[in-house]
C-alpha cells in the first residue's frame, strides 16, 4: 500500500498538472478567437473540435493517473467509476457512452449526466468540473 503522504503529493501533482492543461487550452483559445476576429471568422469550428478532442483525451489521462495507484480496500467514489466509465467509452465506444458504462457511472447522480448513446464532448469547463469533483474525492476517500 502506497504511503498516504506520498499519495497526497502524487494527487497535488496530478492536479497541477490537469490545471495547468486546462489554463494552457484557455489561453490558446482566447488568442484564436481574437486572431479570428481579426482575420473575418472560421476558425470557431475548428477551436471546437480541438476542444472537444482535447477535453475527451484528459479524461483518459485523468483515469490513467490513478489506475492502479489506490489502495484496493476502499471502493471507488461515484466520480471515480463516472472517470472510468468516460475512458471505457472514450476508447472502446468511438466517442459515445456505452451502455453498460452509462448504467454503471449511474447517470442521474454523475457530474456530466451522460447517458447511453450520448456523444463524448467534453468542453474545458465541463472537464474542469469533472477533474475538480474527480480530485476532492479522491482526496476524502483515499487519503482521509
């Protein structure tokens, strides 16, 4: 079992980083937006499929970061099994919540709220929610 303080500066790692990724597409967007104010518009679309790729791809990052770095004695949050269940449909359902992934993330108490057949696309505040919530409990439940 991993020692709880090392843990704890694993999770504050982690964290910093998943911020500083979300500041980072922040950043990027706004100076798109004006460079295509500037130029006569078009690249919005664009912008929204970075994001949508970009915010879907963390996630798998977010569920691999603690794969397997937990204490297997304590069950895993509803945050915790929503991340998982992002992944698993991310990777193995092209971009749509699968079914068995949806019944499992228990859609009306999940932070997205997605259900079965529902397209993945994820935007940097939605993310953001979804990491913030992923963090704090993390936080209680392993390292209370």
């Amino acid at each position: 079992m991993p020692d709880p303080t090392d843990l704890e500066d694993y999770l504050n790692a982690c964290r910093a980083r998943v911020e500083s990724q979300v500041a980072f597409f922040r950043e990027f967007a706004d100076v798109v937006s004006r460079v295509d104010v500037e130029a006569g518009g078009g690249l919005e679309p664009m912008l929204e499929s970075l994001e949508g790729d970009y915010f879907n791809n963390l996630v798998i990052v977010l569920d691999a970061y603690f794969s397997g770095r937990l204490p297997d004695s304590r069950p895993a949050g509803p945050v915790a099994v929503e991340v998982s269940a992002l992944r698993a449909s991310l990777v193995d359902g092209e971009g749509e919540m699968l079914p068995d992934a949806a019944a499992t993330s228990g859609a009306g108490r999940s932070v997205l709220g997605l259900q079965a057949g529902d397209s993945i696309r994820l935007t940097a505040q939605s993310f953001a929610r979804l990491a913030d919530a992923y963090f704090a409990e993390i936080d209680r439940l392993q390292l209370s």
